[in-house]
C-alpha cells in the first residue's frame, strides 16, 4: 500500500477517485446495454410487422 501511496502523490485519494469512475463507467455501461438489448428487442418487431405488411 505504501507503494500504491507514493505513486499517487502521497495519498490515497487518487486510488479512490479511479475506483469511483470505474464503478461509475461500469453502471452506465451496463445501462447502455440494457438499452441496446431493448433497441435491438424493438427492431426485430419492427422489422416482423414490416414483413406481415409487405406480405
């Protein structure tokens, strides 16, 4: 932990902020690929009824 400390300026604090983003980058990835998958969930069913009307 010393070394971790010394790499970051003598505090911990830039450690913490890094653990912060990633968590917060890993939440909104996480929601963008709910979204995707609801997008791509949407597309298909577009694109299915698009076929029954061209039929």
């Amino acid at each position: 932990m010393d070394t971790l400390r010394t790499l970051n300026g003598d505090t911990y604090e830039v450690v913490s902020d890094v653990l912060v983003n990633a968590q917060e980058n890993s939440d909104k990835n996480s929601d963008f690929s709910a979204k995707i998958k609801e997008l791509n969930e949407t597309i298909v069913t577009l694109n299915t009824e698009n076929e029954s009307f061209s039929a």
